[in-house]
C-alpha cells in the first residue's frame, strides 16, 4: 500500500513537469497513417478526418444503447454504493478510452484503406493507462461529504453532453429525452470525457490527481481541435450560403461546436 502511495505521488509530480505537457504537444505531429493511395505530407489533413468520420464504431449502432446504460449504472453506483464502485468506474473509463482510441480514430475507406489518426490513438490510450493505474490505486474517494454548492455548476454541462441532443441525419438541434438512452454520445471521447472530468470535479481534490489532470489535458487539446475546425469549415458554410440568416447560423455554431460529425457513411 505504502508503495502504491509512493508511485502516486511521482505521477502526479510527473504531470506537473513542463516536459511532460511539452511531450502532449509534440504528440502533435504524428503523422496518420494510411494503407493505401495517401500522398505525404499533402494528404495529412484528409487522412485524419477519413478517419475520424469514417470510424468503423458509427457502423455499430446497435452498440450505442449498451454504452449509454453501463455509465448510467455505474454513476448511479458511486451515489449509492460509494467506493464498493470506484474500481469498477475506473476499469469502465479505462476501458471506454481504448474503445475510443481504436473504435473512434480508425476507419476502413475506398480510398485510403485503413486509415488511422495516430495523435488520437496514442493520446487515448495515454488516458487508459492512467484510469488503469487508477483501478489499481483507488485514490478516488466517492465517501459522502459536503459538496459546495458552486460545484454543482458542472451537472448541466455533464447532463447535456451525454444527452448530446442532435439528430444526425439534418444536423439540427433535437431535444428528445431517448437520446439519452439510445445516441452515439457513450462511444464518443467528445461526449463522455466531459462526464468523467464532471464527475471528477465534484469530488475534487479527493481525487487521482494526476488521472485527472491527463484526461484534461487532452480534452482540451481535442477540444481546441475541434472548435477551431468545425467554426472554420461550417462559418463559410452556413454563413456565406445563407447571409440573410447570419446570426441563426451563429447561433448553431454555438450549440454545436463539433468537428466531427459521426456518420454510418462509408467514405468513397
């Protein structure tokens, strides 16, 4: 135990370290990879959103309901059993972070064959090993105490983002309650990380630390990514195809801000 104890306190100096925020940033410039027909460094770009796009866990649907349920279950637990779940949450975000990594970042398309986002895959996999650790550490603590009530800001976010209420096949705004059940947002890094670092904040600073601070680092480098590229793609889009309506479109732009929109398109 005392050595466990030992271990913990280097990670969380660890991720404390310049060099190892610097590290995630050099992650930057891993190329993706491409089986076929990708011309490098040109094609960079398009091989990365084949893959994100295209990523084979949009054609399994019928997984979705399952990945909804599971995390529903498991928050329930931490309210009610505290810490007899703590190791089983861990495992579950340990485990959603490789689904992530190889469900979300790689894709089989006509025209680039498997095509892989490398950044996203070696980010989350980094996020897995640190939510494993945790499993094996338990510095979680879910026991009963006060919770100041300006930490309560967090539940809406968290509500609305694995509710994520959006219909995909119009890209429009839909705020049916069996989204919450049956949508895509629980085999998303976009949708269910917010829940987890929500989750976490509640409890802060009775908290893994340093678990924390990972799955928060690369939630905000993916979610730089992917404001920037969905306000820079869908602004010249919706804006320049529709200027009688600017701030209508700005106002979708607010509500959605997500580069990547889950398909079961196949690429041609």
């Amino acid at each position: 135990m005392n050595n466990l104890a030992y271990q913990q306190g280097k990670m969380e100096r660890l991720t404390r370290k310049w060099w190892f925020f610097l590290l995630f940033v050099l992650i930057q410039f891993i190329p993706p990879y491409a089986s076929k027909g990708y011309k490098f460094p040109d094609e960079w770009g398009d091989v990365i959103m084949y893959a994100l796009r295209y990523a084979f866990i949009y054609s399994y649907s019928g997984v979705f309901t399952i990945f909804k349920i599971i995390p529903i279950i498991l928050i329930v637990g931490i309210i009610v059993f505290r810490n007899k779940v703590a190791r089983l949450l861990a495992l579950y975000v340990s485990f959603s972070y490789v689904l992530f990594a190889f469900g979300q970042s790689i894709a089989v398309t006509k025209k680039y064959g498997v095509a892989v986002c490398t950044i996203n895959v070696v980010m989350f996999l980094v996020v897995a090993a640190f939510w494993a650790w945790e499993a094996i550490v338990l510095k979680n603590d879910f026991k009963p105490a006060k919770i100041p009530i300006w930490k309560y800001w967090v539940i809406p976010l968290l509500l609305f983002a694995f509710w994520y209420p959006l219909d995909f096949r119009t890209a429009k705004p839909d705020f049916n309650p069996v989204h919450l059940f049956t949508n895509v947002a629980g085999v998303t890094f976009c949708m269910m990380t917010p829940v987890y670092v929500g989750l976490l904040t509640l409890y802060w600073p009775r908290v893994n630390i340093a678990a924390m601070r990972v799955t928060s680092l690369v939630g905000l480098i993916i979610g730089l990514y992917n404001i920037s590229q969905f306000w820079y793609q869908a602004r010249h889009t919706l804006v320049e195809r529709h200027p009688a309506h600017t701030l209508t479109c700005h106002i979708y732009l607010w509500f959605n801000p997500l580069a990547k929109t889950p398909t079961t398109q196949r690429a041609n």
